[in-house]
C-alpha cells in the first residue's frame, strides 16, 4: 500500500471543495472562458510552492501548468485535462449544474465527472506529493488545457511550443469508472454539399434539384464499407448521417444541399482515404447524373490513438490497481476522442486515462462523480507518482 505520509496529506473535505469551487467555474465552451479557472488553479498551485505558469491564449482562454522537477533519471510524467465543459442543456437539473451541491454521497455539477473531477483529483496529487518532499527522478507535470470540447485549441497550443519535449508517458484523467483505457476512436467529420440550379418551383425542369442529388449521394453512402481492421478494444467504425439542409421555399427549386457526417474511426484508418473514397462516389454519379455536382469538406479530424496493451506503462497502470486496490482489470478503449488526438499523433507517447466517475455522465444533465471514486482516483495517481517517478 502507499506511503501513509503521503495519503496524510490528502485532505478529504479541501479535495471535495477543491472540486466543487471548480466546478462553480462556468467554463461552458464555447466560448469557453477557461483562463478565470486557469488562474484559480494557479494560485493552489502557488499555496503549494508548486512552478507553474499560467498561458494566456486570448478571449478570457488559457492555459496552466505546473512543475515539480525532478534529478532528470527518467523522463518526465505528463497529467493532463481539460478545463472546458459542454452546455449544461435545455433540462432542467435537480442540482444547480454550476452548484458542486452534494447529495447521496454525489458531487453534482456540470463537468464533475468531465472533467473537472480528474482535473482536481489531480491537482490535489500534486500537492501532496509537493508536502510529502519526494525526491523525483523525473519532472512531474500537471497540465489543465483549454478547448478540448470543440478544436483543442489549448492541447494544440501546447504540443506547439514543445510541452512534450522530455516526457515519457502521459495520463489524462477522463472518466474511466476508475479503470484503465488506453485506446479511443477517431472522430472524422465531414461536410458534402450538392449543388444545382434554382428555378420556379412552377417550372422544376427548368432547374437542377440539389435536394434530388443529394439523396442520390445518400443512397452511396448509406452502402458504403469502410476499409479497416477490426481493433480488440474499439470494435469496427461507425458512421451517422447527422444533419440535412437544403432548399430556401417550397415554391422554388433548391439549388444547395448539405449533409454533415460524423465518422468514428478505428486505429490504422487513414483519413485521407475515406475523402478519397467519398470523392469517387461523387466523380460515378456525376458521371451517371446530368449536372451533377458536389463537395468534400473536412470539418472534424481526430485520428483514433492507441497504446498497446502490452506497452510496459500501461502494464505499471494495470498492476498499480491491483496493488493499491486489489482489483483485477483488463485496459479498455473508448469510442469518444480526447486531447489524447492531439498529443500523441507528434509524440508515439504510451498514454493512458484514468479517472473518477462514470463515461455516461459526460455531456448528461444531472451530470455527477461519487466521492469515493473521486478519492479513490487521488490514491491511484499518487501511486502512480511514485511508481513512474520514485521506485
């Protein structure tokens, strides 16, 4: 078990109002307004003697980052998470989704399990192992990012100034149920927009009916196979036909029509291919179609990551569970993104997530973590410290 010095540091009641003053943050994106919490939680990195700085992004965006050098053995361990949120949504809650209210042993709030519950779990981590006085091998990062939500325009940031230089593995606390996930899929959307010619809806052969075309296109893509391999831990790629709009008033012929598509992809697709693919159905049916015509464009492209299960820090995740809690499991894969899309295409970095509460609450109303998974995650990563940084 984990040095009790160590969890003697760990506060309980100042960790669950650590989280829920985070959660009081409205940091909905978009348009995001992370900076306010990028500063909050560098002033407990400050309390805590912890080097951090703050990056400013721009429009009320940023950044924080904290440090605990190490004697340079190792190569650094990265913590990350995002500090944006989805909307809370049209439904009304039985807690305030800005309250940190507790209820039923329940941290309720929007983001407390995505996830802000990860984010202070972490820092807490941070601030004991910082009291505690370890001698680290490696530096210790914590790092909370901004935008993961829609462009990542933080994690983006952050890769391009060279944050990953010197690391060796990184863990991202998104709600796991407090197990170990090491792949997700990818997620590749797209626009494609047919195009005709209006006309009086009197005189349809007078126009090019792009509604006409594009169910058409439709009907190529509903049949259409992606070209994969099956993966052990996300299953086969999936495609949802998510939005339509085409036409200006039922008495005039449509000259414009466009779908999104939203694709969740499997490790080993290539992106590029699929437009590819979607490109030829287009050239067939303009070939088929008089005046056909439309486009590709990307508007989404997270490529699906994966650490193998093999992988010898995924195997230190594992075997950590067992030690500290005595539990038996299996890494797992995820089919939501993370800023894990970004970090690790540059980096090839074994990356695993770990973190309070369950999947499902994420983007849900009523959206809450347990208390005990919340405490639970802090011992995890204070022996994960130890194990990657200390032993």
């Amino acid at each position: 078990m984990r040095d009790k010095k160590v969890l003697d540091y760990v506060d309980k009641d100042k960790a669950i109002e650590l989280l829920q003053d985070m959660i009081r943050f409205k940091t909905v994106n978009a348009p995001g307004d992370e900076l306010p919490l990028a500063e909050f939680i560098k002033s407990k990195l400050d309390e805590a003697g912890v080097e951090n700085y703050v990056d400013d992004i721009g429009d009320n965006r940023g950044n924080v980052v904290g440090r605990i050098k190490g004697t340079g053995e190792r190569e650094a361990l990265f913590f990350n998470g995002h500090l944006d949120t989805v909307p809370p949504g049209d439904i009304e809650w039985e807690h305030g989704p800005y309250s940190g209210d507790i209820s039923d042993g329940k941290i309720y709030g929007r983001g407390s399990a995505d996830m802000k519950g990860g984010l202070a779990a972490m820092l807490t981590a941070v601030k004991a192992v910082k009291k505690a006085g370890w001698e680290l091998k490696g530096d210790f990062i914590y790092s909370a990012t901004a935008g993961e939500e829609t462009d990542s325009v933080g994690a983006v940031k952050y890769v391009e100034d060279g944050g990953l230089d010197g690391v060796g593995a990184i863990i991202i606390g998104e709600p796991s149920s407090n197990g170990v996930n090491v792949a997700e899929k990818g997620a590749f959307w797209v626009e494609i927009t047919t195009y005709g010619k209006t006309a009086h809806g009197a005189f349809p052969h007078k126009g090019v009916n792009a509604v006409v075309h594009m169910n058409a296109l439709l009907s190529e893509l509903i049949s259409y196979k992606f070209k994969f391999e099956e993966n052990e831990l996300v299953g086969s790629p999936t495609m949802n036909i998510s939005t339509i709009n085409g036409g200006v008033k039922t008495n005039v012929v449509p000259d414009k029509c466009s779908i999104t598509v939203d694709m969740r992809t499997v490790p080993g697709q290539v992106h590029g291919d699929i437009v590819k693919d979607f490109e030829a159905i287009i050239n067939k049916l303009a070939g088929e179609i008089e005046n056909f015509k439309a486009e590709v464009n990307v508007l989404n492209d997270r490529p699906a990551v994966e650490t193998k299960v093999s992988d010898e820090f995924v195997r230190l995740a594992v075997d950590t569970v067992k030690e500290e809690f005595g539990k038996e499991i299996e890494p797992k894969g995820v089919n939501f993104y993370t800023d894990a899309s970004i970090f690790l295409p540059p980096s090839g970095l074994p990356c695993i997530f770990y973190g309070p509460g369950d999947a499902d609450m994420a983007h849900q109303p009523n959206e809450f973590v347990p208390i005990d998974s919340y405490m639970e995650c802090i011992h995890y990563y204070i022996a994960m410290i130890e194990n990657y940084l200390v032993k």
